[in-house]
C-alpha cells in the first residue's frame, strides 16, 4: 500500500514523498485527488467525482477523463495507491500522513485540553493545528470543491479563535496578542468573536480607551455591511468594559501598561527551509558568495539572485546557503515556492502563505497584506528565500523593508531589473566535479571502476547537475548495467532525453517548462536551431531561420538568453557573439521541431539559413579570392541554372544584412574561420532534408574558403560525404562530379594520394559523360597535382597539360592559374626549366587579373623554386620572401609556412643556415599544429640541411633520418630519395664513405626510375 506519502490538503494540494513533492498534474487531476481524500477510507463514485470536479456542466467525456486522471494519479504515487472499487475509486492513504486528518485530530485534543483546564495544553496543541495550514485550502484547483473549501477555511478560523481563547486563559499573554489580533480584525472585521478577543487583550493591558474605539469601529461595519447590530457577547464585552469590571481581569494580571513598545509584539519564529541534501558538491566559490552576501554587515537589505538554466541546481545552492546563515536570521526563515517555470503564483497568494507562517491572518486585498507583512517583519532579522522566481514583477511586493532581513533568489530568468546586492549565473559543472556528483549518487565504485566511462556519462549529460543525478540515480538502481553500457545508451540522441527520466525526475520535464514560458516565436527559433545542430551561430542566423528582419531577431535571441536556454560562447574574431544552446536543450529542441513542425518547414528553415552562409561566403570569396577552382555551378550568379527548380534555389540564397556582411568582408579569414563549423553542421542537416542541389552547391563552395586554409578535414569529410549521398540519392550526376573533385582535393591536403587519384578519376570520368568541361579540367588539375607528389612526373605532366587546355578554353582565371602553377612544378621536377617558368608566369598573370594575393603569393613561391634549382640564390629568397609577406597578410598559416620553408632552403644556400634553422622551426610547430605530415617532413629534412651545413653531423643525421620516415610512409618516394642524398652527405661527412655510397645508389635509382632532373646531377 502507498502509506509513506505526504498529503496536503491545507494550502495548495500537494503530495510528497522523501522530500520531493510528486507531480500531480494539473488542477482537475489535484481536484480528484482531494475528493478522494476528503473521504479517506470511503468509496467515492464517478458520478460524486464528475460532480466535484465539474459540477453541474460536465463534459461529455467525463468519465474517460476521470480514468485517464486516475492512471496519471497512479504513475504519480504509486500503482496501489487508488483502487478501483465500484461504483468509484478508493484512496488508500495513512491517515497521520493527511494534514487535513492531523489538523482535526490536533484541534480535538486542544479543545479537549481546554476543556479540562490545561490553557498552555491547548493553546499549544491547537497552534500546532493551524501550523499545517500552508494557505487557502485545496489551493490551486480553481473553483471545485469550493463548499469543502470554505467548511475547511471555516474549520480553521474557528481553530484560531479557539488558540487566543487558550492564550488568554493565561496570564500575561496580552502583550503577544494585541498585534495579531489587530492583524486579524483587520482581515475579518465582521468576526465579532475575534473583536472581543482584542477588546479583552486591549483592556488588560490598560488601553480601555482602545478597547472601546475597537467596538465603536465594529458596530459601524456591522451596520454598514450587513445591516446588523453587534451581537450579545460582543455588547456584554462593551458594556463590562464600560464599567471596568473587574471579573475580566486574569486571576494574576500583569501591570497595566496602556503604551505597548513595539518589540514586545511577538511574530512567531517560522522555519520553512526545505532539508538540503547530502551529496551537495562542487560550487564551494559560489556558496561563499552567497554566504558573504547574507551575512556579511550591511547598510541595506541583501538581495541574492542566483539564476540559470533549468537542472543546474540554482534551488540546491540556495538551500544550503540558506542553512548555513540560518543562525545570522534568528527571527524566523521563510521560503515560498514560485513556480515561475511552471504556472507562477501570484504575489498576493505567496504573501497570504507568508503571513500565515507569521502567525497572522491575511487581509483580503494584496496590498493590505503587502503592508502587513513588511510590518511583521521590521527590525527583525528574517531570511526570505523565493524558489524559481518567475520575473521581477512576482518578487517585488514580497520584498520586506528592512535592512534586517535578507533575501535570497532563484529563477532561471536573471531578473536583471531587481535591485540586488549580489548576482550569480550557475553554469553546468565541469567534468572532475560532474563526475564527484556522479559518484555520490551512483555509488563511488561505479566511478572508480570505470573512469573513463563516468567522465563520459557526465559529458553526455553536459554537465547539468539534474542529468547527472538522474543518472546516477539510474546506475544505483540498475546494478546489471556497467557504466560503460549507460553512456553507451546515452550516446544515442534520439533516446538520450528518455534516459535521463528516472521517478518523477526528468530532464525532458524541466526543459519544456522552460521551453512554454517562451512566446510562439522565440520557441520556434529554439526548434531549429536544434534542428540546425549548429555547435554555435551568430545572431545573423536567427535571421534567416525565422526569416525575419534583424531587429525582430535579435529580441527573440534575448529572450532565449534571459531563459537560460541559450549562452553566448565569447566574441569570434570577426566580432560576431556566438551562441549555442546546452546540449540537452539542443536534443530536447531538436524533438520538438520533429515534433511540431511539418518537414517542409523544416526543410526550408535550414535552406535558409545555409543560403544565409553561402551567400556570404561568395560575398567573401569575391572580395579576397583564394586562387581555387570555384566548383559551384552557378548558383550564386545571376545567370545560374535554369527553370522553375534554379529560380526556387536561387530564393535559398539569402542575402544578409549589412551588418553580418560587413563584419564577413573585413576579416574574410577570420569569418571563414568562425563560421566553417556551423556551415559544415548545416551542410549535413540540409543534405539530410535532402536539399541536394543546396547542399553540393555549399559544400562544393567550401573548398575554395575555410577548409583548404584551416586544414578542417574532419568537417570537409562530413560535408562532401552527406552532400554526396543526398546527390546520389536524387540522381544528382552534376552534383555527384563536384563533390568527388572535392573529396580528391581533401585526400591531397591529407597526403592520401592514391585515393586523391582515385576520387579525380572518377569525376573526371562523370564530367566527360556530362560534358563538362570546366569540371573535366578541375579534375584533370587535381590528378595531376596528386600524380606529381607521388613521382609519377610524365603522367602528372600530360595531365596537367590537359587541365591547362581546357581552362584556357574557357578563360578562366582560376583555372589557369591553378593548373599553370601545378605544371610549371611538374617541369620543374623534370628539370626543365625554361618550360616551368613559362608556366609559372602565365599563373602569375592569371592570379593577378583575378586579384587572388593568395594564388599570386603560391606562385611567387614556386617561382623561387626555379631560381634556387638554377643557383640564383638571391633572386630565390626575394621571391620566397614576397611570398611570405604576402601570406602574412591573409592569415594562411599554412601556406605561409611552406613559403617560410623556401625562403630558408635559398638563406642555406646563402650561407646563413643559423638564420634559417630558427625560422624552419617555427615552420615545424605550424606543420605539426595542422596535422600536415608532408610539411613536417618537409621542415625537418631543411633542418637537416640546416645542421649539415653548421657541421653538426649528429643532429643532422638524427632529423634527415625521422624526414625520410615521414616521406616513407607517406609512400613518396621522390622526396625521400632527396632526404637520403643529403643523409649520404652527412655521413660521408662523418668518414663512413661505404653507407654514404649505398644511399646515393638508393636515390639516384629512384630519380632515375621518376625521371627527376636530379638524376643528372654529377657526383650522384
């Protein structure tokens, strides 16, 4: 049977078990509820149920709904605890554990009690009664059962006439009652009972003039509000006073003493602090905080605010802050629940419920009851806590007056416009304390067995404490389950919110309270921004989502932050802020646009916000061009394909607004570089809507910008890969070529020439079916590039010709410069040179009239080349040297390096090899930072050369050696055959003629096998 839960009836109907009051749901399931247990142990019908609950309007579906209201009851407390018992229900219920039950049971004993006598009895034990009363009775269920509301209300206000009768009974206890009983008659000036109770106080402590004037105010109510005269025993009262009988005098009266000083009214001490919890952890700067905001001296009234998301643990923070500043607040701890996330009280309510806990009885109007409690409450040292603030307009009135008391707050909300001495935005926790939190809950042993799986199960939960409990609280009670196969369950999105359910916790719950309380747009910018599953956006992209103007925007970005339901990351270096949401939020977001939104919604949100990108990109190519091919087809030109389907396309990409294009054209680099995550996420998200066209339009555009220069490669894989199966999926052959000139490109900056090869082979195949020149030429240029790097230089030079040709065909800058620089390369490794400088200067003059600095800098350096290989030093390390101040300037760290790299072969070569070393190590940590393995072997054979040359044979021998590994499993065999000619020279150096012959051999083998222009080079 369900015998440990806690049901209230005298206040807001509540239940609560260990602490945690249970979700109920709404007002008519809370309604059945108190039917049942206004009967504890009787058998309530439907027909009874249907009546309380609708009255005499039922709807037709009735009896259904009160079934459906039982099941969710049961879930709520417990499958046994209502039983179906004809012709109704059942509620089994421990009467000790009704308060409605306690309450009757303690006001019989007091009557009892007074009866025989015993006044400090009663009056303690009836005080004890209306202690249960937490406000109006069967609150927050609207207008049923509003007859047994008004018996209960009736109950309890006969409860407390019945306690000052007790208190009166003693001696000296007038001095206490005079104030509430002033508070009271306010509140009900038509009781005459309550009346007399304060004449009687009042002449006892010598005030007969007061006494009087309290009567004299009465009969006027009487007379005006109802029509009536006082009643016998109020004008016996009056006419006792009148003639100062002494038989209303206690048996031992205290001196009378007409003034009463204000410190001798006595306001019940209250302590209403929830317990806090024992496996409080972490946030140990933030408890101080507060604890020093509360207690510390004070010229006015502390204010605490903390706020945050949802499940951060804003409430546990502050009740155990409270706790611990309890003794600071002697007079009383109050603590209201708000429920600002959920259906927020009213302030008149909350203020009703604190003067109840004050002992007093609250006035009808709110502000008469805003008066009072601040009077209550002067000059004594009370503490307030206000649990889950809905805004500023709910906490203002509770706020006291006096600079004694305290106040702590917690709201998701940062209720900015409050006046408050300290302020605190509790974030998630960080992983080493996530994972502490884990382990008290969960048990420490399933932390310490498993680390790495715990760290993992608190990244999953992303840190939020909720989650984290409510993860905890499931390894506890599934012991079977390892750590390992939780976060493996929670590693799968679209289940990872029904994992974090455990009781009547939930993550999901908490989440959408917040998700509610916004307004219809600012949930629909939430929705697709977890549609997006972006990992941060700038404010621009709400924009294009909601397709909405700036302004509108940026108020429902706001809005979202003073929910706490999205955070500003930091200011990216094209000074953009960043947001992003949690990532359960994000999850949570996610189902309700799957939930809510038809998928052509959806799937024009994201081809929104893709277009929105794609035009600024193009917007940014235009104005810094990085010398790529562009592989788009025309979308973002005015021309652009054709027909009905090309015009829809060309709607997708959006223009922007002055402000995001400013800040995209004057850093293109660093907006490339913010932006290029967020892009690669929408990239996926349209190719998964199956927006091809759109998707192989950005993705293609993509790597002539933020990939090719940040070495992005996980991020230009995931987008030419989706992009790639949308294009094939729709048939897209057009598409389908782009994309695997794409993906060939990426495996060259990946150093995987043989698949580069294979990936150009096939769009060039798919290109000739098509007809398309261009794309044709495209890949021929990258073939012969990927060609090239392996030492096949007679394949790589006929196509690379071939790549020439057809760009000149069409004149396309790009193009030409492109497969220009990439053939003149190829005859310079053939040796001839007359031939590579041909090529290389028609790239220049390409690069130039296309005003692409970065192609022009990648030319200059290639020429530098040349000039090196025919001994003309100085002419070399000019060029190398513009190209550096070039690259400089564009924010290429990569490419700026390899031009760094040639500058520093020609200063060897100069003779100032101590110079070059330091700048080749500073190419080795940019290599090394981007993952670029050729680079590194590159910088670590010129510092080779570096050491040969000062004569440290050691050392250079050490790093030619780790050069030729590099070059060895990159499987290049050219570039290595290079590194063992200089390793030969070093050893020779070093006296050992027969190794340094053996490796000549090696490589004047391979320079012959690649026709290299080393092979004819005397002394190999």
């Amino acid at each position: 049977m369900n015998t440990d839960t806690d049901y209230r009836l005298l206040g807001p109907v509540e239940a609560w078990r260990a602490g945690r009051r249970l979700a109920l749901g709404g007002p008519k399931p809370r309604a059945l509820l108190a039917a049942l247990l206004l009967e504890p142990g009787r058998v309530v019908s439907v027909d009874a149920l249907i009546d309380a609950i609708w009255g005499e309007r039922p709807p037709d579906t009735a009896r259904s709904l009160i079934q459906s209201y039982v099941s969710a009851l049961r879930r709520a407390l417990s499958a046994d605890a209502i039983e179906t018992r004809p012709p109704g229900y059942l509620i089994h219920a421990n009467a000790t554990l009704v308060d409605r039950v306690e309450f009757e049971r303690l006001a019989v004993q007091g009557r009892q009690a007074a009866a025989e006598g015993d006044h400090a009895a009663a009056a303690r034990l009836l005080g004890d009664a209306l202690a249960l009363w937490r406000g109006p009775a069967l609150g927050g269920i609207g207008e049923t059962l509003r007859a047994m509301a008004d018996q209960l209300e009736e109950a309890r206000q006969a409860a407390l006439e019945e306690r000052i009768a007790a208190d009166l009974a003693q001696t000296g206890r007038e001095r206490e009652l005079v104030a509430e009983l002033t508070a009271l008659v306010a509140t009900h000036p038509t009781r005459e009972r309550l009346r007399g109770q304060l004449m009687l106080a009042l002449y006892r402590l010598g005030r007969q003039a007061d006494a009087l004037a309290v009567y004299v105010d009465g009969r006027d109510v009487l007379a005006e509000e109802l029509g009536i005269d006082p009643g016998p025993d109020l004008r016996r009262m009056h006419e006792a006073i009148l003639r100062a009988d002494e038989a209303l005098l206690p048996v031992a009266p205290d001196a009378p003493d007409p003034a009463v000083p204000r410190d001798a009214v006595a306001v019940p001490v209250a302590a209403l602090l929830p317990p806090t919890i024992g496996d409080f952890t972490g946030r140990d700067t933030q408890l101080a905080d507060v604890r020093a905001a509360l207690s510390g001296t004070r010229e006015a009234m502390p204010v605490v605010v903390l706020s945050g998301p949802g499940g951060v643990g804003k409430s546990t923070l502050g009740v155990r802050a409270a706790h611990q500043v309890a003794d600071a607040y002697p007079d009383g701890q109050l603590y209201a629940e708000l429920r600002g996330a959920t259906d927020p009280v009213a302030p008149g309510e909350v203020l009703g419920r604190l003067l109840y806990a004050l002992g007093a009885d609250p006035p009808d109007g709110d502000a008469e009851r805003r008066d009072l409690f601040r009077s209550l409450v002067a000059g004594r040292r009370v503490l307030l806590v206000l649990d889950d603030a809905a805004s500023e307009s709910q906490v203002r009135p509770l706020l006291p007056g006096s600079a004694t008391c305290g106040v702590l707050i917690t709201a998701r909300a940062r209720l900015g416009a409050l006046p408050c001495t300290h302020r605190a935005d509790l974030d998630v926790l960080d992983t080493e304390p996530g994972t502490e939190l884990l382990g008290r809950v969960a048990g420490e042993r399933r932390v310490t067995d498993e680390p790495d799986a715990a760290r993992r199960i608190v990244e999953l939960c992303g840190g939020l404490p909720l989650a984290i409990r409510i993860a905890g609280a499931r390894l506890a009670t599934r012991t079977h389950w390892t750590a390992r196969m939780f976060a493996d369950r929670l590693a799968d999105e679209h289940h990872r919110l029904d994992e974090l359910a455990v009781g009547d916790l939930e993550v999901r719950a908490g989440l959408g309270m917040s998700y509610r309380a916004l307004d219809a747009p600012a949930r629909t910018a939430l929705r697709r921004l977890g549609l997006l599953a972006a990992p941060d956006v700038a404010a621009w992209v709400v924009t294009a989502l909601l397709d909405v103007p700036e302004a509108e925007a940026d108020r429902v970005v706001e809005q979202l932050i003073d929910a706490q339901l999205l955070h500003c990351t930091g200011v990216d270096r094209a000074g953009q802020p960043r947001y992003r949401p949690h990532d359960l939020v994000r999850v949570y977001a996610a189902e309700r646009a799957d939930a809510e939104d038809p998928p052509a919604e959806r799937a024009a949100a994201v081809g929104r916000a893709l277009g929105a990108w794609l035009w600024l990109t193009g917007r940014a190519a235009s104005a810094t061009p990085s010398g790529a091919v562009e592989l788009h087809r025309g979308l973002l030109d005015a021309g652009g394909p054709g027909g009905a389907a090309g015009e829809a396309l060309r709607k997708l990409v959006c223009p922007v607004g002055p402000e995001a294009t400013q800040r995209a054209l004057a850093d293109p680099a660093a907006w490339f570089e913010a932006e290029a995550d967020a892009i690669a996420a929408a990239v996926e998200r349209a190719a998964a809507l199956d927006l091809h066209t759109l998707s192989c339009e950005a993705a293609a555009a993509l790597c002539s910008s933020a990939y090719t220069v940040g070495n992005r490669f996980e991020a230009w894989w995931r987008t030419h890969d989706a992009a790639l199966a949308a294009a094939r999926r729709a048939e897209d052959r057009a598409g389908e070529a782009l994309l695997l000139i794409g993906l060939g490109q990426l495996r060259y900056e990946q150093d995987r020439f043989p698949e580069s090869q294979g990936y150009f082979k096939q769009a060039a195949g798919l290109c000739d079916e098509l007809g398309d020149i261009r794309g044709r030429a495209a890949a021929f240029a990258g073939l012969g590039s990927a060609l090239r790097e392996a030492g096949r230089l007679r394949a790589a030079q006929e196509t690379l010709v071939r790549a020439v040709d057809g760009f000149r065909r069409l004149s396309d800058d790009p193009g030409i410069g492109l497969s220009c620089r990439y053939a003149g390369s190829v005859q310079l490794e053939l040796g001839d040179f007359e031939a590579s400088r041909a090529f290389l200067d028609e790239s220049l003059r390409a690069y130039r009239r296309l005003g692409s600095r970065r192609g022009e800098s990648l030319t200059l350096r290639s020429l530098g080349l040349v000039h090196r290989a025919l001994g003309e030093y100085g002419a070399a390390e000019d060029l190398s040297g513009r190209a550096v101040d070039l690259l400089r300037t564009l924010g290429d760290p990569l490419m700026l390096a390899y031009a760094m790299q040639a500058r520093a072969k020609s200063r060897i070569r100069l003779g100032r090899s101590a110079e070059a070393a330091a700048e080749i190590r500073t190419v080795l940590d940019v290599c090394r930072g981007q993952r670029d393995r050729f680079g590194e072997a590159l910088g670590l054979r010129t510092l080779g050369e570096c050491e040969l040359a000062a004569g440290r044979l050691d050392t250079a021998e050490q790093h030619l050696t780790a050069a030729a590994a590099l070059w060895n499993d990159l499987g290049l065999p050219l570039p290595r055959a290079r590194t063992l000619r200089d390793l030969a020279a070093a050893r020779e150096a070093a006296g050992d003629r027969v190794a340094a012959g053996a490796l000549r051999a090696e490589a004047r083998e391979v320079f012959t096998a690649y026709e290299a222009r080393e092979r004819n080079e005397p002394g190999l």
